[in-house]
C-alpha cells in the first residue's frame, strides 16, 4: 500500500484556502478574496478585504474499525474588512466571515474524498481591530473543525 503524497493536514489547508479564494460580489460582503487569501498567521497589519487560513492543532481517536482512525484536525481563518466606526468595521467583518463560512459548508466534504473527510463545522466570532491597534479593520474568526478518517492517522 502506497502512502498519500501529502498528509491530510495539508490536503485539508489547501482546500479551505481554495474555497474561501473565490467571489463573494453576490454573497453578504461584496469582495473579491481570489487573490487575498494567505495560509499562515498574519505578521503584518493585514490587507482590508483579506483572509488568513491558520493550522491550530489536530486530534486523533479510534476509528469505527480496527483499521481506521477518526480525527479532527482544527484551523482559524481570520477576515479584515474596513469599516469605519465601531459598528460597520465590525458588521463588515461578520458579513466577510458569513460569506467565508457559506463557502467551506456548502460542500461538506471540501472537495476532497467523502471516504476521508466526513464533515465540516464551522463558528465565528468577531472583533473590533481597534482593540489591537487596526483601527480601520473589523476582523471575523472562524474557527474551523474537520472530522476526518484514515487507514494510517495523518
């Protein structure tokens, strides 16, 4: 039996880069994010209509059968938009934040193998960025966890 040539982790990150990567001009925010989605975390004030994607972490239990593992593997995605009172950078990033979310949810599986990938769940949060000296920026979380099987953990 031949080993994937890429664990699941970074099979999974690419896909959420990729569907959060698109359009949203019919969606709640109007932005385009196709080329304004970064993987990793942001180091630098980030862009006004962007998106980071960050691993966290991942978990691993038995699976149903003896040959299976179930895990959950766990990313952040962080939304900018601009806004500029309190209220609209902060709506501005929730409507950024839905869009994203109606994005990774609307294939459960991330385009990746349903064999694979059982699920998707996706919350959210949101923050004023003029808490941590972005005072244009409204900043969306989704905190993002995919249920996973595998023949071999990751």
């Amino acid at each position: 039996m031949s080993l994937p040539t890429t664990p699941i982790v970074l099979e999974v990150w690419d896909a959420i880069k990729t569907k959060i990567s698109v359009n949203y001009a019919a969606g709640y925010s109007g932005l385009n994010l196709t080329n304004a989605v970064f993987q990793g975390r942001f180091t630098d004030a980030p862009i006004s209509g962007s998106a980071y994607v960050a691993f966290v972490d991942s978990t691993e239990s038995d699976g149903q059968v003896l040959t299976r593992y179930q895990g959950t593997l766990r990313f952040q995605v962080y939304c900018f938009n601009f806004g500029a009172t309190n209220y609209a950078r902060t709506a501005a990033a929730i409507k950024l934040g839905a869009d994203v979310h109606n994005s990774l949810t609307s294939d459960r599986t991330l385009g990746l193998s349903s064999g694979r990938i059982d699920n998707i769940i996706v919350e959210m949060a949101a923050l004023d960025g003029d808490e941590f000296g972005m005072n244009t920026m409204g900043i969306a979380i989704l905190d993002i966890r995919v249920i996973f099987q595998s023949d071999r953990g990751f």
